[in-house]
C-alpha cells in the first residue's frame, strides 16, 4: 500500500473483511452489523474507529515517496528516479512518468503529486527550491496567477 495503487477490486475485497469481523449471528442464519460501517471508517475525534478508507490512505502513503524524493536527494532510489525520468525544473520533483507497469510505480506516485502539494508548505532559505512567482504562498494561488490580471490590465 505504501509504494503501489491498490486496485478498486482488492480496496473492496479488504473492506468487505473488515465489515464480516463485526456481523455477529443470531440463530442459525440472521446476521447483524456490531456497528455502522459510517462510524467505524470515522475519525477518532467523530466519535469513530480511525480505520479511514484504504484507497484514500493508500495515495497518502504514497505521497510520502513524493516527500522522501526531495529530502533523500542523494539516496540510491532518488538517484534512480532522476536518472530515469529527470528532473522537473522546479528542482524538487522529478520529471512525469509516462510509462506505468508493476515494476515501475512511479506514474502513480507523480499522479499523487497535485494532491500533495496542495498541503506543501516551502520554508524561504533555500533560492534553488523555492519560486518566488510560482509558489503557493497565500494558501490558494501563486503570486503570478494573482496578479496575472492586473498585469495584464497594465499592458495595454
């Protein structure tokens, strides 16, 4: 779960599992639900289990690879990744996969990678890592697409 895309069908074969462990049997054959699905999938401060849904824990799980990609820069697996597909002009992540197998997981650790970022927070210190248009630094746009309007406006 931390390094592949669980399918659809195994995400469902699990959870079904999972529900059969809190069925309990009254006579021979009436089965009843210990407790509701909706409060058990809850997070604890809901009053509920924790367990979450797989497929959602299974892209932050892989999002990490995203995270350990720029902080083991020099790590054999990071080297690998760059020397494969490259690395994006921001510096910190790599190029796109365009070719996803069994061996090669990574398509789907880059598909995660919009998600991640959007909780990805810089910390200024470091010029090659950090864009100063580019960036997110009012948790909704980057500078450039806030100001591309009245830039635009100014020109003409």
């Amino acid at each position: 779960m931390s390094m592949y895309r669980m399918p659809v069908v195994v995400s469902k074969l699990a959870e079904k599992m999972m529900r059969q462990l809190l069925w309990a049997r009254l006579g021979s054959e009436v089965l009843i639900s210990l407790v509701k699905w909706d409060q058990v999938i809850a997070p604890k401060t809901f009053r509920g289990l924790g367990i979450g849904n797989l497929l959602v824990q299974n892209k932050a799980l892989v999002s990490k690879w995203l995270w350990r990609f720029d902080n083991e820069e020099q790590a054999y697996w990071a080297q690998v990744i760059k020397s494969i597909y490259g690395v994006s002009t921001n510096g910190w992540d790599s190029g796109l996969a365009n070719e996803v197998t069994y061996r090669a997981p990574w398509k789907f650790i880059w598909s995660c990678r919009e998600e991640f970022e959007k909780g990805l927070r810089h910390k200024v210190g470091n010029i090659r890592k950090i864009s100063f248009w580019a960036d997110v630094w009012n948790e909704e746009n980057s500078l450039r697409e806030t100001f591309e309007d009245l830039y635009e406006l100014s020109r003409q």
